[in-house]
C-alpha cells in the first residue's frame, strides 16, 4: 500500500498499536481522476480506510490493517460488505 501511495508522490507515515497497522498520509492536490482511483485502489487493500477534508489542513487519507488478516483472501478484508 505504501509503494503505490509513494508512487502517487504521497509520502505515508506507518504505525503499529494493538494488533492493526496504521497508515495516514497527508493527500496533495490537485490529483486526477486517474490518481484518485490508484488512491482508492491503494486504500482497498486495508481493512478499514477514510478520507479527513478539512479546509485548514488539506486531505488527509487513513488505513488501518489487521495483523491476523490474510491478505490474500478477499472476503476477509470485507470488500463488498462495507455500508
């Protein structure tokens, strides 16, 4: 996830706390609607994501991965079962 933020020229910052892996990243603008799709396809590949709009700092992204998450099987990343 990181490499293809990276790649977007969108520098993240990685944690870890209490079994989840944090990823946050400030999103620089404008992007295409090219680059926003790579975004979101980056951000699909975590269990829990969001978006921060905020006029006084900008966009911000977050991404939170589960440890005991494999990261191969779809269905447990909850794709397609998120409201």
């Amino acid at each position: 996830m990181t490499t293809r933020l990276a790649a977007l020229g969108v520098a993240s910052v990685v944690t870890r706390a209490k079994g989840w892996i944090h990823v946050r990243a400030h999103v620089p603008r404008p992007l295409s609607p090219e680059q926003w799709q790579e975004l979101l396809a980056a951000l699909a590949m975590a269990d829990a994501f969001g978006l921060i709009d905020s006029s006084e700092d900008g966009r911000s992204i977050w991404a939170g991965v589960h440890y005991k998450t494999p990261a191969t099987v779809d269905a447990a990343r909850g794709h397609g079962h998120q409201p």
